[in-house]
C-alpha cells in the first residue's frame, strides 16, 4: 500500500496510544464465525476459531549467495505465485500474507471436510515445489526446500494501523498462528518431513489422510509428505 504523508505529532501519539490502551474488553466478541473486515474498527476485535497455514523457505540465505538477482527474482516470483494460487484456490481462505519467503493463510474450517481441504492444499503445495525445482534444475538454477506449517485452533481479529492515515491490516493473533509458524519452521529443518501439522489438524482428519502422517514425540506434532496424485503424475511424466 502506498503511504500518505503525515507530520508526526507527538501530542496526538499520546492521545492515540491513551484511546488503545484504554479500550473496554467488551470490545472484544466471542463469535463462531468470521466475520466481514468491513465490521472491525480501531477500537473492536472478535475471537473465532481458524486453521492456519504457513508456508516458508528453508535456507534462504544459501539462494542469495548462489544466484544473482534476476535468477533470485524468477525463484521468488514462481514459488510465491502459485502458493498463493493454491491457497486463493480455496474458498475458506479469507486471509493471505507474504512476508518475505513466507506465505500464510488463515482460513475457516468449522467442518471436518474444510480441514481436510485445508490439508490438500499443503499436498498440492509440496508436489508444486517438487515441480518447480524440477523446472528449475533443467535451467541449472538451485531447487528450493520449504517447511509447511498447519493448525487450528482461537484467533484473536483486529484491524491494526495508523488511524486516519489510510494504512491498516487485518491482523490474527494467537496461538493457532504462532503455532502454525513454529511447525512451519521445524519442517524440512528439525524434522524430515516438508508437512508438519498440530494435533487439533490431525484428529479432524479422515482415517485415510491420518495414514499418511506419523506422530513426531519429540515436537509433539504430525509430520508427512503427501502429494497431489494428478500433480504427481505430472512430475513423474516429465521430471523422472
């Protein structure tokens, strides 16, 4: 978003962080469902259960040493591209934001079906990068390992920002984010596998889907490596 200049005043940086901190808690709703962005203000919140999913390059840093800029581009364009058309591929998705590397969604899933469309799109993510590292080696440039994270559990809704200056966000807060962020992290680095996921994930799983995943007792966590069968096939058609 493009920002409008505005002097900073002081005085009115006392009176805005005076209003916040001075909010009434029953501002704060305890709803089942997500609400309209055009509800929340700069003094309202809502809690609601959501899944969220995290999506994060490992070793970044190793990609800036090995390739310049342009190439660096054309890795970040593509990855980041159809993570997020995956995701907006999702009519429960309500929320995507990349942070650098990484690409996120918060999504609502109050049916057992919604969570186990939510652990198809970390399939369909893991057998994209499969492909994408498979276009890449055939253009000599370095493939890329991702960590997918995944959890559902109460989210706190805000819309955070600089009131008056045309620049705010949704913001989700809680533990099913942070949460979603450290299994991220941990996938494809601490543990093997590129798809970790909570265990309020798991016991909203299929018997089939919970197949594929196997408990972690050191993280307390399930990890996996599914794929998206017609995706796969491709891969196996063209990259093998």
């Amino acid at each position: 978003m493009e920002t409008k200049y505005i002097k900073y005043n002081f005085e009115k940086s006392l009176e805005r962080l005076d209003n916040i901190i001075e909010e009434s808690d029953n501002n704060f709703e305890e709803v089942n469902y997500i609400p309209s962005r055009d509800k929340l203000t700069f003094t309202n919140g809502y809690y609601v259960n959501v899944s969220s999913l995290f999506v994060d390059i490992r070793d970044s840093s190793s990609l800036t040493n090995s390739h310049k800029r342009p190439t660096l581009a054309k890795i970040y364009r593509s990855y980041i591209s159809e993570v997020v058309a995956i995701l907006n591929g999702d009519s429960n998705c309500v929320e995507i934001n990349i942070v650098g590397d990484c690409v996120s969604g918060i999504f609502k899933t109050p049916l057992q079906s919604d969570i186990i469309k939510l652990a198809d799109n970390a399939s369909k993510i893991n057998t994209l990068i499969k492909i994408l590292n498979c276009k890449l080696s055939k253009k000599n440039i370095t493939p890329i390992k991702i960590g997918i994270g995944m959890c559902y559990g109460r989210a706190l809704m805000i819309k955070a920002g600089y009131k008056g200056s045309e620049i705010n966000e949704i913001v989700w807060m809680g533990n099913v984010v942070n949460n979603a962020s450290k299994l991220g992290n941990i996938a494809n680095n601490q543990i093997n596998n590129p798809i970790v996921i909570s265990n309020s994930i798991y016991n909203n799983l299929n018997k089939k889907i919970k197949g594929f995943y196997t408990y972690n007792y050191s993280y307390k966590c399930y990890e996996g490596n599914t794929v998206w069968i017609d995706m796969n096939q491709w891969y196996n058609d063209n990259c093998k």
